[in-house]
C-alpha cells in the first residue's frame, strides 16, 4: 500500500506494515538504508533480499548474490 499511496501523492495514514518502493522504481537511491525482503510461493518457496546495491536470491536450494551497480541484468552471480 505505500508505493501506491506514494505514486498517487496520498496522505493517508497505513496502518498496514509495509514501505514504499517507489524510490527504487524510478532508479532512485532510498532516503534510509533499508532491507527490501519478499517471499514467493507461487513455484515452490523463494526469497529474495535487497540492500543498497546487493541483492541475494535463494530458489531451489541455491543461493545467488548480485551487485545491482555493476550488474542491473543480474547476469554475474558474485556467490559463485
């Protein structure tokens, strides 16, 4: 509900736990230092973690980590 609320200039309170991404959206850097963190469940159990410009995914047992400056595509796992 933030990064709706944020895109649509709201200034309604949320009494929902959650903070807009909006920021990362439109390539901006956040204003704190924050853990992104989601959970997928759709294909079996997947997670993912973001944090400045790292960003690890765990699926099917494997963990992969990206520097996101370096590497928007995610194509060159540095946990390798």
């Amino acid at each position: 509900m933030p990064t709706f609320g944020e895109i649509a200039h709201s200034k309604v309170k949320y009494t929902t736990d959650g903070v807009s991404v909006f920021s990362f959206i439109k390539g901006r850097k956040s204003a704190s230092p924050r853990f992104l963190y989601w959970e997928f469940f759709e294909k079996g159990f997947e997670q993912a973690v973001r944090y400045g410009k790292w960003k690890a995914i765990k699926a099917n047992g494997k963990t992969e980590l990206y520097d996101l400056e370096k590497d928007i595509s995610e194509t060159n796992d540095v946990a390798k």
